[in-house]
C-alpha cells in the first residue's frame, strides 16, 4: 500500500500536493517523503485536502509523519467535516514572513497562524497529534514582551457553531496556543499544552485558551505549562465551563481584561470552573477590568479604556493552589501605568454575583486575596464559600503573619470595620482587611467573617 502511494506521489509536480482523495477522505503525506527526506513547505498540501474534502468528508494527517507548515492557512466554512491529526504539524521560524502574513482575527489587533472554522466539525488527535508552534524563536524575538503586531496565535476558531477539539498536544506555541472568536457550542477536551523557554525570556502570552464574542463553549481535562493565562474568558463570552484543569506557572483562570474600548460594550456572564489544580501561578481565580479614562501610556494593543459592560454570574470552586502568588483577585484598573490611585474607581465596567468556593491551599505571600471594586460600580452579590488559603511559610510552620484579604468598594461593606454586613456565606478568613481607597486607611478584623 505504502509503495503506492509513494508512486504515486512521485509521479506528481511537488507544487501539487501529496495528497490521497478517496471520495470525500483525503489523506495528507509530507512532501519529504519524496524529497529525500528533506523539510519541504506541506501548507500547499493541507490546504487542497481541505479544499477537497472540508465538506461532508474527512482529512487525515497520516499517522508517524512530520509536516512542515511555511504558510498561513485559512480552511473555514467547512461543514460536517473530521479532521484527523496523527502526526506533528510544525510550524516555520520565518519571523519577518509571519509578521507581515499572519491572518488578523480583529480583537487586540492579534492575528493567527491558522484561521480554522464551520459548522458540525471536529479535530482529533487521537493523543498523537501534535502542534509544534517553535516557539523558542519568537521568545526570543520578543525578550519578554508580549503582543507583537503579526506574533501568530497557533490555531483561531472563528465563526463556528458545533465544534469538537480532542485528544490534541501543543507544544512551544508562538503566542496564544487557541483562540476560539465568534462561535458556538465549542468543546475542547483532553487538551495537554506546554510552552517553555530553554533561556532567560520568558514565554510571555502563551495563553491556553481566550474566548470571545461565543458562548457554549466547553474545557475538559486540560493540563497547561505556559507563560499567562492558562484559560481567559474575554469579553461577550457566555455559557462558558471548565473542568479538571491542571495549570503550571500560568496566570489560571481570568475573565477579562474587559472593558478596554468605549465603543464596544463587554458583557461576561454565566461563567462556571471547578476541580481544578494550579502550580505556581500568579492568580487563579480572578477579574481584571480596565480603568473608566483612556490609558495612551501602553503600547500595542494594551492601550484603551473606559469602555462599559458587565461581569456577573461567574463561580470559581474546588481550587487547590500551590504557592499561588495572589490566589483571589479583582482589579478594574488592570492596565494603569502610574496614573493615580483612584483611576482604579472611575470603570464603569459592573461586576455583580461572584462565588469562590473551596478555594485551599497555599499563596507565595501573606495576602492571599485583592477586591478592588470601582467606586463608581461597587460589586453587589459577592460570596466565600470555604475559603482556606495559608501562604507558603505558615505551611511549613515558619514564622508569618496571618493570612490577608484587603478589599474596597464590595456592596454592603462598612468601611469603619465596625460591623460588617456582607453577602458573603460562612467563610474561613484568618484576617480580613478592608480598606477606602487610598490604601492608607487600613482596618483589622480578626477572626472568621459570618454572613450577617
């Protein structure tokens, strides 16, 4: 079988693709098989199999084969198609090509390497399909800074409804690993994501997955090594579930940033992840939003503000932290470069009826959570349920403080500390401190905090 399909590959101008149709099945063999093993660009070859058969048909990247992608690749409106990954997809190390070629996908003037999208369409790996974005290059290229104009995201989900990823590797992403943009009834499953420097630069905005403007999207069974977010839910996302996620060294689980440009509204609701295990990440279970006023002091696509929106409905529960820095955090002022303080009071952006429930384990430092709500939208509806965070050196019996929470702006809070009537279920806080912007004003409350 092998032997001929090699024939037949060989009789062929290699700028045709080394492509097998079977009716409405393509199968995609990498051009090295015929020459002499060399890296020859596949893209050409991916994209007449998707061309072939994107509709009502399969395409599978045979198994044990390495293919060399050297193009962007566009294959939506694909319809009723399965695409089968056994082999590695690796892309090129051109940075000036991907610069000035990757597709944009509109938000935060990023672009991806790989526009994918349709309607009843899945992608399985099967645990042998592998992404390998050689991301080391583009660490490099950034020194630690993040969102480069044209710096691919690896794969964009865009303008689809009925999606399936499963069973899929991701390796060295050249930014964000996934985006899923504009769709509907996504499911990502049994993902395994790892992005790592071997030097000094860090792999900054290796994101596992953003959404945005979807709903009905779904994760299950993730384990992520990156440099940022691990899963980010941005803005007009809903219906959005996580489950059994285990995050190294990420950022977790934000909603936002939102509310970054005045003229387009962000609204977030109905938001729900659970059992999940994070390692030496900065946050996990958190909300950033951008300050009321425009911010020009950021460059690229950090720059913004004063839009409006909403972030309500969303439960975080059953999160075991391990040396966490600051487990539990609000911000609405997530991008402010040394303006005042109270820029922090000016969003706009409403954050109501938020949970952190079974949330344990260890933070790096002594505070274990930050609410700062705007005063112009203080937060109503906002819960602890069996929170127990202790920081890393009262685990191992050394000397510390006690744990502490500062917050500002919460619906119901007495800033005089004097009595605290709150929307909050029976909780375990060691100390809680809350506070009336500037920080200067600091209150102490020993002890466990009890709904009133």
């Amino acid at each position: 079988m092998f032997s001929a399909l090699w024939l037949l590959a060989a009789a062929v101008p290699s700028a045709v693709a080394y492509v097998v149709n079977n009716g409405t099945d393509c199968y995609v063999y990498p051009e090295s098989l015929v020459n002499d093993g060399e890296p020859t660009d596949d893209t050409p070859s991916v994209l007449q199999a998707f061309q072939l058969c994107g509709v009502n048909g399969s395409i599978t990247m045979t198994e044990g084969n390495h293919f060399y992608i050297d193009q962007v690749m566009n294959t939506t409106n694909l319809e009723n198609c399965n695409v089968n990954i056994l082999g590695e997809m690796e892309w090129s190390t051109d940075v000036p090509y991907w610069l000035s070629h990757s597709l944009p996908v509109v938000y935060a003037n990023l672009s991806t390497a790989w526009l994918f999208g349709g309607t009843n369409v899945t992608i399985r790996g099967y645990s042998k399909g592998l992404f390998n974005g050689n991301g080391q290059t583009w660490y490099d290229e950034n020194m630690g800074q993040g969102n480069q104009p044209g710096r691919p995201i690896a794969i964009t989900i865009y303008n689809s409804s009925n999606v399936l990823v499963d069973s899929m590797t991701w390796t060295q992403s050249q930014f964000w690993n996934s985006f899923v943009s504009h769709s509907s009834n996504v499911t990502m499953s049994n993902i395994f994501m790892n992005s790592t420097s071997d030097d000094g630069n860090d792999t900054v905005n290796t994101d596992g997955c953003d959404t945005w403007n979807s709903r009905d999207v779904s994760f299950y069974n993730w384990t992520v090594t990156g440099g940022d977010d691990c899963i980010s839910v941005k803005g007009n996302s809903t219906n959005v579930y996580g489950r059994n996620i285990t995050c190294y060294g990420t950022g977790a689980f934000p909603i936002g940033s939102v509310g970054q440009f005045p003229e387009t509204p962000d609204y977030v609701e109905n938001v729900l992840f659970e059992d999940a295990l994070l390692v030496d990440a900065s946050n996990t279970a958190w909300i950033k939003t951008w300050q009321g006023s425009g911010e020009s002091n950021a460059g690229g696509s950090d720059a913004g503000g004063g839009g409006s929106g909403y972030v309500r409905n969303v439960t975080w529960r059953n999160m075991v932290n391990v040396n966490v820095n600051q487990p539990i955090y609000v911000t609405q002022c997530i991008y402010n470069s040394g303006e005042a303080d109270s820029v922090c009071d000016t969003s706009t952006v409403q954050i109501s009826d938020i949970t952190w429930q079974n949330i344990t384990g260890t933070s790096r430092y002594d505070v274990a959570g930050s609410i700062h709500c705007s005063a112009s939208r203080p937060c109503p509806g906002l819960k602890f349920i069996d929170v127990n965070i202790t920081s890393v050196n009262a685990s191992m019996g050394l000397p510390t403080p006690p744990e502490l929470y500062l917050c500002a702006n919460i619906v119901g809070q007495n800033a005089t500390a004097e009595h605290q009537s709150l929307n909050f279920e029976p909780v375990l806080l060691n100390r809680l401190l809350w506070y009336t912007p500037p920080l200067k004003r600091l209150q102490e409350v020993e002890g466990p905090i009890i709904e009133s």
